[in-house]
C-alpha cells in the first residue's frame, strides 16, 4: 500500500512538471531570467555599458522598474484589442517604422530636411551628428535599463497575442523605437522650430506602432519617448554651446600669395566645438606650399598639362553635383543605412545607432578640422594662381588647403571600412576618386587632396579608438 501511494505521488509530481511545461505562467516573475533568457540569446547585452557622449555612465538615466505583472496583464489586455483594430493603414505605418533599425526612419527625415533646406555639408553635419549622438546615447541606456530588468515581451506573457512583426530578442522595457523617437524628435524640433509639431506627430506615430504591433506594451512606449527626450536635452544644451551661432569677424587677407574673394562660405565653421578633437586645430596639417615655391609651381604644372577625358569630366561633375559638393554629406550617409541592412543589423538598435553616430560625428569633426585649417592658411585656388587656367566649373568660394571632399570622404570612409570589413576596399576607391575628382576638376592642387585625406583619416581613427568599437563582420 505505502509502495502505491508513492507511486502516485510520483505520477502527480511528473504531471505537474510537464504542465508547467507546456503551459507556461501567464503572469511573469519580473527580473526571473527562467522565463526572461535575453543574456545568453540576447540582442547586445553588455550595450548599456559602452561609452557614451553626452550622459556619462547610462545607469545614471535607468528608468524606474516596469509595471507589476498585474498591471502587465491590464496592458496585454489593450494589445489584444489593438491587434483586432490592424486594417491595411495600420499595417503600413508599421511596416514603414519597422523598416530598419529604430534610426533608419529618423536618418532618412534628418537628411530630408537638410536637403530641402540647401544646407551647406558642415551645417548639415553639424545637425546630423546632433541627431545621432542623441540617438545613440539614449539607445545605450535604453539597454541599460532592459537588462535590469529584463521584462518579457508581450507575447511571452500572453502566448496568443498576435505580433505584426518578428518579436525583438531583448527585454520589452523601454521601446527602442520610442527611445529613438523621443531622442531624435526633439533634437530635430530644436534645429527646426517650424517644424517641430511634425516631428512630434512622427514620434508618437513611431512609439505607438509597436504597440499595434503587438511587441511593446504602453509603459514601454511611454518610459522610452522620457528617455529619449531627457537625453535630446543634454544634447540640445551642448548644441547651445558648440559655437555654430557665432558670426565672422575676421577679413580677408590682401597680401599677394593668398586666396581672394568675397564672402568666403562659413569661415566661422572652424571654431565651432568638435566631438572627439580637443580644439577645432589639434590636427591641423603643416603649411601648404608657398604661392612663389617651385613645388607648387610643380603642381601648377601638373594641373596645365592633364588631359581632361570625357570620364574624367562625368566623375568631376558626378562629385561635385551628385554625391558631392553642399550634398556630400547625403551620399556618406546613405552608405551607413545601406550596409546595416546588407550586414543584417537593421534588427539591432545599439549597433545600428553606433555606426550612425561614429560616421557623423567623424564627418562633422572632419568639416570642423577642415575649415579650420582653410581658414589658418588661406590658400590660393589654382585659377587664382594662373589667372589663363580655366578649371572644368566654377571654383568653391573658400580656400584651397585642404581639400574638403578629401577631408570628408576618408573620414567617413575610415569609419566605414571599420564597420563594414568586407567593404572596406569598395569604401577607399570611392573615397579616392572623390579626392582625385578635385584635381580633374582643376579646383584644387596635389598638395590639398593629400592633406585632405591625411586629415580625415585622423579625425576618423580619433572617433574609432574613442568608440572601442568592435568590428562588424
């Protein structure tokens, strides 16, 4: 009789076990890794902890732990009504947030308003990097908090609720899509005012997709727009600050040798606060060759007597109106959202916001360096030098060393070919015809591209060796 008696009691035990099994608790035990495994299979576990910007150690912005599970099941309740309500408007505004990583949407509406307002590259520089370091450092502690806590997404604890997409492997609390939003939706309401009931309407249009999506509950949504936005606040006051409304008040220089003209374009543009260079010169290259040296007599020369093709001629043309001159930022920039999903990060947040932000704030301080050196030298144009010389099209009203394409591409292609190994061969010949275009051109010396591109290249290792950044392969 007693033998029986254990064996049922065994039977029962087995039973349960295998209930637990198959029907796992409704109601999660927060912070219980058996039911939240986001570690070990995890999106970026350890990205709370990379260094950031502008917010010093993310665990300083950790948000307040997430609801109480009851309150959850309240949530999951309103997802489920939600996900009834999905027409094909629904599923459209979805599809288009889920397009990428939470900054893929926001890159596109940042360089959009550059573009349509004819921004100058080291302006539109300027406010990208102001986006994407917004972004990123609110993605960093976004992911801080998730990892605290590590709450379940909504459908673990409600296993038939309908999702819309594929449900993000990493915790549910705070929504990185809303993080992304609130960060950049300020950011770009304080570089454009008039536009700024816009940019909220597309955060909040951005957040609560995921809750039609059925992968964020509404405390996510809410905890992330407040993180974005109080870390958008630290970025705006450093903006506030970085000297870019600052007026020129120097002259230009009348001695013989030296670049003339008027209204010289954003000579103020080299005072203005860099990210990871300690003054706007710390790099700045030695002195270009003297108006009366014979070496750059040399390359005077070598201007005269290279044979313009009709090649030559299309890729002047191509990087200087396409991918090039005031728009140059826009053809770098695309490249980043371009390789995050070839690379198959469009589905991983924190890295997909490093890579933008590293290329940026490399471009920006790159223009900064740039024009910086520019307007120490003041060097003479090729056309100013030999007034019979006739470049192939109207030559930028700045100084000539360095080279600004060159300083531009072999920043952003540094930072690129970094990120992005299997391209980084693609990334340099591009960066090469870009500085090489110049000279085809008949704007800009020998002595500029190579000055330009050692330049870049310095101010890219410079944001590279701050980030620590692993390579993404």
């Amino acid at each position: 009789m007693q033998v029986l008696i254990v064996l049922l009691a065994l039977l029962v035990s087995v039973s349960l076990a295998a209930a637990q099994t198959s029907h796992p608790p409704r109601s999660p035990v927060r912070g219980a890794a058996s039911h939240t495994p986001y570690r070990s299979g995890g999106i970026e576990p350890a990205a709370g902890t990379w260094p950031t910007w502008v917010i010093g150690a993310a665990h300083t912005l950790r948000r307040p732990p997430p609801p109480a599970p009851a309150v959850s099941e309240a949530e999951a309740a309103d997802l489920r009504t939600l996900a009834g309500r999905r027409d094909g408007a629904v599923r459209d505004r979805i599809a288009f947030w889920d397009t990428g990583a939470p900054s893929y949407r926001w890159n596109e509406l940042a360089v959009a308003e550059s573009l349509r307002r004819h921004q100058y590259t080291n302006v539109a520089a300027r406010n990208l990097a102001l986006v994407h370091v917004a972004v990123h450092d609110a993605m960093v502690a976004a992911w801080d908090t998730k990892y605290a806590y590590q709450r379940p997404r909504p459908s673990v604890l409600d296993r038939g609720l309908s999702t819309a997409v594929a449900v993000p492997r990493s915790p549910s609390y705070p929504a990185e899509h809303a993080v992304a939003a609130g960060a950049a939706s300020a950011v770009l309401a304080y570089l454009y005012p008039d536009r700024a009931g816009l940019y909220a309407e597309h955060a909040e249009d951005a957040a609560r997709s995921r809750m039609l999506a059925g992968v964020n509950y509404a405390s996510d949504v809410s905890a992330g727009l407040a993180l974005g936005r109080e870390v958008a606040a630290r970025v705006i006051a450093r903006a506030r600050r970085d000297g870019s409304d600052a007026t020129w008040s120097g002259r230009v220089p009348t001695e013989r040798g030296k670049w003339t003209g008027t209204d010289p374009i954003l000579p103020q543009a080299g005072a203005w606060k860099p990210w990871v260079l300690a003054s706007p010169g710390e790099l700045r290259p030695p002195p270009p060759p003297a108006a009366d040296s014979s070496a750059l007599a040399e390359e005077m020369a070598e201007l005269r007597t290279f044979r313009r093709t009709p090649k030559t001629n299309a890729d002047a043309f191509f990087w200087e109106h396409a991918a090039g001159g005031p728009r140059s930022f826009h053809f770098w920039n695309e490249l980043v959202g371009k390789k995050l999903l070839e690379y198959r990060l469009d589905h991983n947040a924190p890295r997909a916001a490093r890579a933008y932000a590293l290329t940026q704030v490399a471009f920006h301080d790159a223009a900064v360096a740039c024009w910086e050196a520019k307007y120490a030298y003041w060097a003479i144009r090729p056309d100013q030098l030999d007034r019979g010389f006739k470049p192939l099209f109207t030559t930028p009203n700045h100084p000539s060393y360095p080279s600004g394409h060159s300083c531009f591409s072999s920043a952003a292609v540094t930072v690129l070919g970094r990120l992005f190994l299997r391209d980084a061969a693609v990334f340099e010949a591009l960066a090469e015809e870009s500085s090489e275009s110049r000279l085809w051109a008949g704007i800009h010396f020998r002595s500029d591209l190579a000055a330009g591109r050692a330049l870049g290249r310095a101010v890219a290792e410079r944001a590279l060796g701050w980030s620590r950044m692993a390579t993404m392969r």
